[in-house]
C-alpha cells in the first residue's frame, strides 16, 4: 500500500495535507484499495462547517457505503468536484485526483494529533 | 472512514464451511468474505472489471456453496411429487432439459427458488445455500415417502458465463460425455467429460448471459478449473460481479427479492408456472396464488432506477413524494457497471407499479428521485436456439 510520507492520516484512513494554512483531505490508498470500486461520493457544499472526527460526507463503492469523518474541524473552502462524475479517481490516485475536500481549520493543533506515515503503515499492517 | 451500512450483514461467526476451491481463491488473491456460512470470493481484481469481463467474454464463478440433491425413483412419481410441492409442471420436462421453479408454503410465500433438471435416470435440483437445509427438511418431510432424496456432496458447482463461454466450453470437453457443447441451447442439460472427468453441465446461469453451469466432482474441481482459467478469455469473479449481474438481468436474489412472505405472484415469476398448474393448483399455497392471478396482487416486483447518481440499496423505503408516507420498498439495489448507473429492485402498490412512475426513495434520511422502469435493465443474451421448445 502507497503511504506518502508527507502526509498525516487519521485512525479512520483520511490523509490530510497542509497546504498554507488549509488542509487538503483524501481516503488513503489502503481504504480505497478496502472500499473496491468507488461509484458515488457525497461531499458538502462549500462553506459547511464540519468537526474533526465526524461524518461529513459517504463514500460508496459497488457494494458498501462507507462514512467520511473530517481529520480536522473547520469550514470547507474547496470541493472536488470532478468526483461527481468520475468518482472512480478515488481508486485510481487517491492521494492526487481523488481528494475530497479543503478544509480551513478552525484549530491548526489538531493536525499534531494526526499520525504520521509510519505510525500509520503500523496501523495498517504494512 | 467507516464502514456504515455496508454488506457485512452476515455476522461473521462460528465455523465457515468451505467450497472445495477454498485455497484457489487465496491464491487468486481473492478477497474472502462470510456468505450463507461460506467463506467465499467477493472479489479478486474488482467487482467492476469481473462485471464487465463477464458480459463481454467469460466469468468463472464458484458457486459451490449451493446444493444439489438428486431425486430417485419412477420418473413419474417423482415428477408427480415435484409438482405437489412446486407450481411449475415436471410431468412432461423432457430428459436433458432444465426448468426454473420454487418451493411454496401454505401462505403462497416461497422458500426458495431453484432448477431442477431431469437426467438420464434421476431429476436434480440446485437450491440456494442460504436455504438448502430447510429446503431438504421440507422436500423429505413432503415427498420423502415417495421419493429417494440424495444430497450429493460429492459434487461442487461452478458457473462459467458470457459470450465466450461456450468457446471455452467446446474447446475443453471431449465428446466422451456425449453432449454437443455448441448444440445445447438455454436450458439443455448433458454429460461431457473434462481433463478425462464426467461433468455435467446445463446451459445456464444467473448472469443474464450465455454461459454453462457445472457439477463436478469434488475432488476433480480445482483441476477443473485451472484448466478453465488457463484459457484466455477466462476471468475469476467473486460474489460483487454476481450480484451486479444478476441485479441488472433483473433475476431474484433469495433472502432480498423473494422470501416466505412473498408470492410468486407479486415477484413477477408466474411466467414460470405453466399453463395447467396455474389453472389446476394442487400445490401448497394454491388458493392465495390462484386468487392473486384472477384479481390481481396488491404490490408487485419493478425495477428501479434512481434519477441521479446515488445508488438506492436494499431496505431503503419508497413513497410517492419525498417525506411521504411508506408505501414500497427496494429490495436489492446498487450499481450497475454496465448501465453505468444506479440501479434497484423493489416492491410497489400494483397502482405505482407502470413503468415511468416517479417515487422517492428513503437513503439514509435523505429523499432520492426514483422512476419505475422495466426489467431487466440489460438485455438477456440467453441462447435459446432456432426453434422455440
């Protein structure tokens, strides 16, 4: 499994990216590799404000339906939009072209909280 | 992420039996998963790519997991006694053909659904794993006074199925076992031999496609097989790409679709009740279904297709407008690879039942546009031969 070690993850298997002040969140290619083929996303509107570890949007591949939980609180600032109608980028560069979404968070410090490439490729038995 | 509503409803518990290609499958690199107490292949390389190389070349599925019993004793006797606990006519099945039918309860519901075939000397039934034990209770606790019942153990099943599976099928079996890969049509049953091995095959499946269905000896089956998926056209699919394909052929998952407390009647399978068991009865639960044919059932089985891209699965409550009280509801459901679309499966009031009606579906609390459409959703590409039989 592809663990980029410039990114921090979460127990739930989104990464986060820092990237000037914002973070930029995906499912890692382990989960999109435990989802299978992904057919339908569902991401909120810009402007939602969502919480670090809740539900903020599902993904869904052909035969399961899998909750997104945000690895930091704060407002989205950016969607992927491309993923409404290739939702398959998710399996396809789940690092890359499938991220999700931007979030401006409210409390940088729980990025601190985040694991970082090795503690998760621990986590994931890799 | 977490997993929420996913297809982990079979609790993984206890002991899981295993299919005799159990250590093929971890080969294969599959991705295993409890199923009607069988640790079976959901996937290998993914459930899309085993769809859509199913419908355009040949999936080879491991359906070991059903059972096979085959029925002993004077050829109408035990067609006799086949009718007396199926609506479907047995008395003229002809030798080397096969035919689709279901156990009925006193209430009209089905047990379950299944084929029986009739052989040279014995008829065979293949019902689902999730029910061959009831089903064997049932059928000897009906018709065991009169006919010998033999769970056939020895054998295993797999299904080889689309447009090149009889390709593969002619090119593999020697004429040993007598049957003419290439002249059997939909339906039709024989014996070839494989690698040296007695197999009997019937050309059908549950996929929608073309294709064959093998028992073959246990011992023999991974041998079998490797040499199917020796052949280029043959891909191993799991368990997602079955129940994709079956869904967009529009054919009844046991356990979803149909269950005790529904009719064949209102599943849309009266087509396979024949002529004078739906005029005569004489099966368990005759009089609710005969009723149901001259008035009409309450709510019937449609297809269903979401407007949008969200899929609408299994459980999900239909109404007549978002919010609106519960009327319907889908009863398989997901994504079609080759409709490239959602698709779904559900019951309705026989009034919301016409093509083109518009409903709402309940997705986890939120309303999702839905339209009644026909089944299937992709055509069938059965072989049915020349002439009608």
């Amino acid at each position: 499994m592809d663990v980029p070690s410039d990114l921090l993850y979460s127990t739930d298997h989104e990464w986060a990216r820092r990237e000037d002040g914002r973070v930029r969140v995906g499912i890692t290619d382990y989960a999109q590799d435990s989802l299978g083929d992904v057919v339908y996303v569902d991401l909120p509107p810009v402007g939602t404000e969502v919480e670090a570890s809740a539900g903020f949007g599902e993904v869904e591949s052909t035969k399961s339906v899998s909750d997104l939980f945000a690895p930091v609180s704060g407002k989205v600032v950016e969607v992927n939009e491309s993923l409404t109608d290739t939702p398959e980028l998710i399996n396809s560069d789940p690092y890359g072209e499938g991220w999700l979404v931007v979030i401006e968070p409210s409390d940088p410090s729980q990025l601190d909280s985040l694991l970082d490439a090795a503690a998760y490729a621990e986590l994931t038995g890799n | 992420m977490a997993e929420s509503s996913a297809e982990s409803d079979s609790p993984t518990e206890g002991e899981l039996s295993r299919t005799a290609l159990h250590d093929l499958h971890l080969e294969l690199g599959a991705r295993m998963v409890p199923f009607a107490g069988y640790d079976m292949p959901v996937q290998y390389e993914g459930v899309k790519s085993e769809h859509l190389h199913t419908r355009s070349a040949a999936g080879l599925f491991d359906v070991g997991h059903m059972g096979v019993v085959d029925l002993h004793g004077d050829p109408a006797v035990v067609a006799e006694a086949l009718e007396s606990m199926m609506p479907s006519a047995f008395t003229r099945l002809g030798q080397g053909r096969m035919r689709y039918s279901f156990l009925t309860n006193e209430a009209g519901g089905i047990i379950d659904d299944l084929m029986v075939s009739r052989l040279p000397d014995r008829f065979r039934i293949v019902w689902n794993a999730s029910r061959k034990d009831i089903d064997l209770a049932h059928a000897r606790a009906m018709i065991g006074d009169r006919v010998e019942i033999r769970p056939r153990g020895d054998l295993t099943l797999v299904a080889l199925q689309g447009p090149t599976a009889v390709d593969v099928l002619a090119r593999l079996a020697t004429a040993g076992g007598g049957a003419e890969v290439e002249e059997m049509v939909f339906m039709d049953v024989g014996t070839v031999e494989i690698t040296g091995v007695p197999v009997g095959i019937s050309r059908s499946g549950y996929t929608g496609e073309d294709g064959f269905e093998l028992a073959v000896p246990v011992d023999a089956a991974e041998g079998i097989v490797r040499s199917l998926l020796a052949q280029p056209e043959v891909a191993p699919a799991g368990l997602g790409a079955r129940d994709t394909l079956r869904l967009e052929a529009g054919l009844c998952l046991y356990g979803n679709d149909l269950d005790e407390a529904t009719t064949p009647v209102e599943a849309g399978l009266v087509w396979a009740m024949q002529k004078r068991r739906r005029e005569q009865g004489g099966f368990p639960g005759d009089g609710t279904i005969l009723a149901q044919l001259r008035e009409g059932p309450r709510r019937v089985r449609v297809g269903i297709r979401p407007t949008g891209r969200r899929p609408v699965r299994d459980h999900s409550s239909l109404a007549a407008e978002p919010g609106g009280p519960p009327v319907g509801t889908v009863t398989s459901g997901g994504f079609g690879p080759t409709v490239d679309a959602p698709v779904a499966m559900g019951y309705v009031p026989t009034e919301m039942s016409e093509v083109g009606t518009s409903l709402s579906a309940d997705v986890r609390g939120r309303p999702e546009e839905v339209v009644v459409a026909a089944l299937p959703f992709v055509p069938h590409h059965y072989h049915r031969g020349g002439a009608a039989r």
